[in-house]
C-alpha cells in the first residue's frame, strides 16, 4: 500500500492481547491545525492512552515516516 507522507505507524502489544498496527495519515485543514494541536501531539496522545497502566505490561511503538531534503548548494 502507498500511503502519502508523512505518516505514523503505532503499534500496541500485550501479554494479553495479540496487539494492534495503526497507521496514521493526519493532514492540517484549510485554516492550519485545530488551535493548541499539532499532527505528532495527536498521535503520542493517542500512543500515551494505548500504553495506559504501567502494570499492564503494554508495550507501544510509534514511528514517523517522513521523506526530507536538504538544499546543498550555499
């Protein structure tokens, strides 16, 4: 699957549960981002409930795939 970038990727594992495999595409609207969020603040949160109790023994993964470049001509 080709997906636009940038885009996360979340995983979420247990010693109770098989786990589960995001991946997320966030994209701002036409007028920027909803005030006080930003895409990568969305998705730690998101990662932050999935971890939940430390005693839970869940294990959370959270990668940004991104391309950059870098101008090198001075």
């Amino acid at each position: 699957m080709e997906l636009p970038y940038p885009y996360y990727r979340l995983q979420a594992d247990g010693p109770r549960e098989t786990g589960c495999l995001m991946t997320i595409v966030i994209g701002d609207g036409v007028g920027g981002p909803l005030a006080g969020t930003t895409a990568r603040g969305i998705v730690e949160d998101l990662a932050r409930r999935l971890k939940g109790d430390p005693d839970d023994g869940v294990t959370v993964q959270l990668v940004l795939n991104s391309i950059t470049a870098e101008n090198l001509e001075s």
